[in-house]
C-alpha cells in the first residue's frame, strides 16, 4: 500500500478512534461510576442538617443565612408552595414568577421565551422555586454581623412590608421594609431590566444610638443537581471569576469535597447548568468572601454559593447602602457579552463553557449568530458557515486533491513496482519515494484535510450543544431541534411502523446521507491494494454513520454538507489534473466495459 494510502487510513482510523473512545471508554464509564457514586452516597453519607454559613476570618458570622434546608420527606407540589404566604408578582417581557415576602427571596422564576420541549404549548422552563416544593433553587440577601448590638437582623423567616410597586417590572421596581426595632430599619429595593438581571439594593437606616457592624451577603442554594447527560461535556455545576482567575467546581466534587473559600476585590459566582444560570455580581467596589458549599441531607444533594462583603461600620444616625446584580435565566451568548460590559463584570462570557477549543468556538458562534439574523435560521446558518470554512481550507485542500489526483495517476507505475520488488520491500519504498519526488508528489498532503476538519467537528459540537441559540432551533421538515438528533430512524421506515426502538437504532435520514457522502468521496479517492486496508474504507461509512446518529441534528448536516462540498471540489479538481473518474464503476454500479472508456 503507497504512503498516501496509508496515512489517509490513519487519519480516518484515528478520527473514530476519537469518536470511540470518547463515547464508550470515557463518557459512558464515568457516568456509570457517577451513578453508583451517587448511590453509594445516598446510603453512607451522614445525615447533617448544619446550615451552610458565610465566615469571615475563618470564624462563623450570625446564622442570618437559611443555610441547607433539608426537603421534607414529602414536599408540596411547586404551585402548593407558592400559595404559603404572601408575594410580590414579577412581570417582564422575559420571565414571570413572584417574590416571597417572607425572608424576601427571589424563588419564582419562570423563563417565557423557553419551552420544557419543542412543542409551543409545552409549559415554560422553570429556573427558581421556593423551600418546601420538590426542588428548592432560590437566591436570597441580607445582612450579618458577629455582634449585632441587639438589633435583630433579618433572616429567611422575617416577613418583610411593601411600601411601594405591586408589581416588579422593567419600570417599576418594589420596595420592601423590615423594621428592626431600637431606630433600626432595613429597605431592599428590586429592579429587573426586560431581561434576566434583577438589581438589588440594600439599605440600613440607623436613626438608633448605638453604632452597627455590618457585612451584606447574597446566597443561592439550590437542592438536587439537574437530570442531565452533559457533565462531560460541558460543565455543570459552580463557576465563578475571582480577581481574574476563573474556577469551576462540579456539583459531584461539591458533595465530596464540601467547601470551597475565595477572597476577592472584585468578581461574580454562579451555579450554572447546561442552558440555565444563576449568578450573584457583589459590590465591586468593596472586598468581599466567597464561598461555594456543598452536603448530603435526607438523601438530597444540596449546594450552595454565597458571597459576604466586609464589613462596614454603621454610626448612630447615619445610613448605609450596597447594590447587588443577580442574574437568573437562559445563557444567551450576545446577552451575556452585553452585560459584561454595561456592568463592567470581569470574564463574565466564561457563564457559557466554551470549551478546550474556546479561540474556535466563540468566534464560530458569533459568526452563526451573524447569518441567523441574516437568514432566520440556525440550519442554514450552519450551511452558510461550512461554505466559508470550505473556503478557508481551500488552498490546503486543493492541494491535497492535487497530489491525490496525481497519486491516482500514478497507480499503474506504482503497481508495477510493487509487482517488480514484491519480495523486497525496502527496495519498493525507495523505488515509490524517488517516483514521488520524480513527478513532485507529497503522499502526506492526503491527510492534512481530514485532521484539520476534526478540531472544527469538535468545535461545531460543543457550539451545538451549549448553546442556548441552538436550544429547540427548527430546520426544515421532521428536524425541528437542531441540538437533538435526527428523530427518524431507517429501522421503523422513518415512523411508518408505530414502534419505540432503542437509541442504537436511531439511524436517521441526515445520518444516512451523512454515511451516503462519505463513501462516496471515499470511493474518489485511490483505491488500496491491500484487502484489509479496502474492507476498512467499505465499513468507514457505515461506522461512522452509526457513531454519528446519536449526535445534534446540526453536527450531521453539517458533516454532510461537508462531505458533499469536497465531492464537488474533488471531482473538479481530479477532472481538471487529467484523471478519468470512473464514479459508478468504484461505487459498483456499473461494471467496466473492456476497450470502453466509462466516467
């Protein structure tokens, strides 16, 4: 087999080796292991009911927080809890829900633009609910001091007053008021744009004689991880950026290792999911603790991620104030980009898991983004941007097709000297090398092609499916969620025969033209000698259309778009070097007529 041959099979065997061992020796290991983890910790861990309790200087401030709340054996249903007690509507163009006046939480948050799934009267995402429901996800704020001076400072049980604003909207915010006692009274005034940032701001007025010591904080405690397949995929879990330095925790390693402590001068933290965040931007003009938590109570994982400012010192007759941003909802790209700026809030883009490959992915988004608003749709987006990649690549695979084509030219001679040194194999690899440099043919430039496709594949992937864009994006006809796989499958003729088959079997109709221009550009290429070598270029296709069938929609229109884009090139170019393509007759599809010539 010539060098050509052998180092385009490498680079295919390689790439399903990447394929392969990533799905089956990696993922689908660690997530059993994560599974029996997590079995094994529901029955061993000790059940602890400790709050989770900011610290500053290493010593326990005042329980102000509400800490770890273990859910109740039997929780209410979401709507039974939000009927306990009195609330404050939220209503924006983005999202809906409600605050509890009781401990002023934030812990109603419904995201309008979002869908459960594709169907449009599918019920709304919901990112926050309240203690007491099924799946506690609330962010809360307040005040704690190491010695109070007597003051009682509010807590989640404190039931706060509405002085002003029904309903919180984009234009009108509320205010809410608490008071304390001995001349001390606390405000906390909500704001939210008509997106996914809520402002809150802090006041304490201190009309009393004695001076106060004070450190704001804002929390938010979430209980149980989501059901989620991404956790090796993109991360999922604590995130957050502290003077500069960008640190990711995953919701396993919260559970084992407890406790994570920062000390910052500016910075934010989060806990984010696969599409969903919620995040806390402290005062950065003040120095503040971080702390990202993690335990194990009544069999329920909770977690936990608290920011507490320093302190500052409240005389007798004076007031104080501190402003917190929170974001809560969808981790839209552009959206977070625009926030980053207004609020000056560092590395705030690192919400969305770009990935190894981030220098390819971000401006790959970006650039799908820019023909979506061009074209309306993220599917022709993707064929739009394969077309530019194509062109980018065209100079290293025009000469890669060169020296095939000039390689498939060469054959005949080639085969000669195989026949002449077939007992002498070093002699024959001299023999093809001085044939190679005689007509100027690079038997390496084969390869370069398909390696440089695979970090833009794993790129395209990881856009496709972190992307919030992509979520529930339609193409045309059956695909109308370009995240997911192709719902149809070859085994139940494409939902003509009513039956559930297993996900192996999810061969659907972009995966089998994906596999369709593969092996027909494979069949463009020169054919191996070897019968070994000739059954792997067969079974390639069939390989990896299976491999590809569980992948995004998108990512297989994309390969075969591709694919298609390079058979046209190819069989341009072979055409152009001279070469007589004989398609129908490699493909099998016609048989060769002696003395005929057949294209």
């Amino acid at each position: 087999m010539d060098e050509n041959n052998k180092n385009f099979v490498v680079a295919l065997v390689l790439s399903v080796a990447v394929f392969l061992v990533w799905n089956y020796f990696y993922v689908a290991p660690k997530q059993e292991k994560m599974r029996e983890r997590q079995q094994a910790e529901a029955l061993l861990k000790e059940k602890s009911s400790d709050p989770l309790t900011p610290k500053v200087d290493g010593k326990a401030v005042t329980p102000t927080t509400p800490g770890v709340i273990p859910t109740p054996v039997k929780a209410k249903s979401r709507v039974d809890a939000l009927t306990d007690g009195e609330r404050v509507k939220i209503d924006t163009p983005s999202i809906s829900g409600s605050i509890n006046l009781k401990g002023a939480r934030i812990d109603d948050v419904l995201l309008k633009e979002h869908r459960q799934k594709v169907d449009k009267n599918s019920p709304p995402v919901a990112l926050l609910s309240p203690a007491g429901s099924p799946h506690p996800y609330f962010a809360d704020f307040g005040w704690s001091s190491a010695d109070s001076g007597g003051v009682k400072l509010p807590s989640g049980e404190t039931l706060w007053k509405k002085v002003s604003g029904d309903v919180l909207t984009p234009s009108t915010p509320v205010t809410l008021q608490y008071d304390a006692g001995n001349g001390v009274i606390f405000e906390r005034e909500i704001s939210i744009d008509d997106k996914y940032m809520f402002t809150i701001t802090q006041r304490v007025n201190n009309e009393g004689s004695t001076a106060l010591n004070l450190s704001a904080y804002g929390l938010i405690y979430r209980s149980n991880r989501p059901q989620s397949e991404s956790f090796f995929i993109s991360h999922e879990g604590a995130v957050g950026v502290f003077d500069g330095t960008l640190v990711e925790e995953t919701y396993s390693t919260l559970v084992e290792d407890k406790r994570f402590d920062f000390k910052a001068k500016k910075g934010w933290l989060a806990i984010a999911d696969k599409y969903w965040a919620s995040a806390l931007i402290p005062d950065n003009s003040r120095g503040f603790s971080a702390s990202y938590i993690g335990n194990a109570v009544n069999n329920n994982d909770n977690y936990q991620a608290n920011y507490l400012l320093d302190g500052v010192a409240i005389n007798a007759n004076s007031k104080a104030e501190v402003t917190t941003q929170f974001y809560a909802g969808a981790k839209r790209g552009e959206l977070i980009e625009t926030y980053a700026d207004k609020y000056s809030i560092d590395m705030f883009t690192n919400l969305i898991d770009w990935g190894w490959f981030h220098f390819i992915t971000k401006p790959m988004f970006k650039v799908l983004v820019y023909f979506y608003h061009l074209v309306g749709n993220f599917g022709l987006s993707i064929l739009i941007v394969t077309i530019l990649i194509k062109l980018a690549l065209f100079p290293l695979a025009n000469k890669s097709y060169k020296s095939m084509a000039q390689m498939k030219k060469m054959q005949p001679e080639m085969e000669k000297i195989r026949t002449r040194y077939k007992d002498d194999k070093m002699k024959q690899q001299t023999e093809l090398m001085d044939l190679y440099k005689t007509h100027k043919i690079n038997p390496l430039s084969g390869c370069w092609p398909v390696l440089v496709q695979i970090p833009i594949f794993f790129a395209l992937y990881k856009v496709l499916y972190v992307t919030i864009e992509m979520r529930h994006a339609p193409f045309f006809g059956w695909v109308q969620d370009l995240s997911a796989p192709d719902p149809t499958s070859l085994f139940n003729l494409f939902g003509l025969i009513p039956i559930d088959l297993p996900q192996f079997l999810m061969i659907g109709i972009w995966p089998l033209i994906m596999g369709i221009t593969m092996w027909v550009q494979m069949k463009l290429n020169p054919a191996p000698t070897d019968p070994v070598q000739a059954q792997i270029f067969t079974y390639m296709p069939i390989v990896f259309t299976f491999i590809l069938a569980g992948f995004s929609a998108g990512l297989v229109i994309y390969w075969a778009w591709n694919n298609f884009l390079s058979i046209c090139q190819q069989y341009y170019i072979m055409r152009r070097q001279g070469v007589e393509v004989k398609l129908l007759e490699n493909m099998g599809l016609k048989k060769a007529d002696d003395g005929k010539k057949s294209s």
